[in-house]
C-alpha cells in the first residue's frame, strides 16, 4: 500500500503538506518537526524534535470517516503493544500511557480521499508545563529509532485498513473497548453542553455510547469532547 516516503527535517504540517500537494495515497510524508502542527478541534499538536510525524492519504468510503480514528489508534496501539507498552485508547482520536496523551490521530476529509495524520511523542524528555503529554522515552527511559518505529507501525497500519474495508468496523470494536480509556467510569462529554453519563463502549459505527440520566445515548464523532468527571 505505501511505497514511497518523504522525510522532512521541517514542515509546517505534515497534513497541510499532504493535502497542499494533493500527495498520491501510496506516498508517506513524515517530519522530523513541524511549526504548526494541528489537532481536532482546531488544537494545536506540540510536535518538538524527538517525535514521529507523518501523514498519507487514501481512498475510503464515507461511512468509514466516522471509525478510521479509532482504527488507526488500534493499528498504533497493537504496534505500542508489541513492544512491551499498554496504551489506552481515548474516544475518538487519542493513545494514553499512564494517563497522559502519548499519540493523536487526526482524519480529513480531502475530495474522494481522507487524509490520515499520525503524532506520536517518542525521544522527547519534556513538554510545555500545560501540555499534559508524555513520549515513550519519559514512560520507559529508552530512546527509539523512530525509522524502525514508523516501518513497523505502517505494517500496521496497512494491515488494518485491509480488515476494515474486508471486515467493517465490527473487526475493532472489541479491541477498542478492551482498551477504551474511561471505561465503567462517569465521564462528561461536550457537545458543546455538558452530558454525564456512565462510558458503555463504542457502537458498530465507533459512535460512543453512554448511560445517562435519559437512557442509553450514543454520540458520533463531531464537535465533542470528553473528560472524566
Ligand atoms: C489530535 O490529537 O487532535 C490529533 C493530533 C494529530 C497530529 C498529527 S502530527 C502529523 C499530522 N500533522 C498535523 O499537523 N497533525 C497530524
């Protein structure tokens, strides 16, 4: 599926480089450091030296806008796991290690195409004091050779886009739920408003399901935002 990559030392954003040029999906850009790095939301994504950046596009299905963040975040996830991590899954777009955000996904719609962004912190030692992030050097004390590290995670990647256009989301969900931050808990989701309820899991669209005061709800992805209580 990939068979090109572009290494950049320094990029604006990977996804504005992608989308910009209209990169061709089997092309991978990565950055060693972007100045303008963006989230959901209209975040911005703190991307220093030491972390792994990278975009690429491909051509997916409308229905599959809504799941490929939760998809992708399973694909870094199981790579995270094969080598000795346990990470968390934060509905609809984040990784956590003990409790602080370690990787954030971000998909765009881009004409007939989606536009895959992929931060993940690796060889940083330190975050801005209001960033609540953590690498994976801070979690374990070793540094990464982030080339083997993306190579492996597209394996992954790749692996799991084969499933969800052969399988559909249902091939996910559990190990989405296995490792849904927040699970079993009282959480709040903005909608913008406020809703409390108790996190059930996520639907057979990645929809996230809650138990509130009015019954089970669920909530596509969009404008939300979630917190635990
Ligand atoms: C989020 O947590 O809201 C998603 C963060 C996504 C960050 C990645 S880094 C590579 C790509 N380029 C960007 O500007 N953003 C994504």
């Amino acid at each position: 599926m990939f068979k090109s990559l572009i290494w950049l030392q320094e990029v604006g954003s990977t996804q504005d480089f992608v989308k910009e040029k209209d990169m061709p999906t089997e092309t991978v850009v990565v950055a060693n450091l972007q100045t303008r790095g963006r989230g959901r939301l209209g975040r911005s994504w703190h991307s220093s030296e030491g972390g792994l950046y990278f975009s690429f596009s491909l051509y997916c299905g409308f229905k599959d806008e809504d799941t490929l963040p939760l998809v992708m975040a399973c694909a870094i996830a199981d790579y995270l796991e094969s080598i000795g991590f346990v990470p968390a899954i934060k509905w609809v777009n984040d990784l956590y290690l003990r409790g602080k955000k370690v990787c954030g996904v971000l998909v765009e719609r881009l004409k007939d195409k989606l536009v895959v962004g992929i931060g993940i912190n690796v060889n940083q030692n330190t975050f801005p004091e209001e960033i609540e992030a953590t690498s994976l050097r801070i979690i374990s004390g070793k540094t990464f050779d982030r080339v083997g590290m993306l190579l492996g995670l597209l394996n992954h990647i790749q692996e799991s886009i084969c499933r969800l256009s052969n399988h559909g989301f249902s091939a996910f969900r559990h190990e989405v739920e296995r490792r849904l931050l927040f699970k079993d808990s009282e959480v709040i989701l903005y909608t913008p408003e406020p809703v409390v309820g108790i996190l059930q899991g996520v639907g057979l669209d990645g929809s996230l399901l809650l138990l509130t005061q009015d019954g089970l709800r669920s909530f596509r992805i969009g404008e939300l935002s979630l917190r635990a209580l």
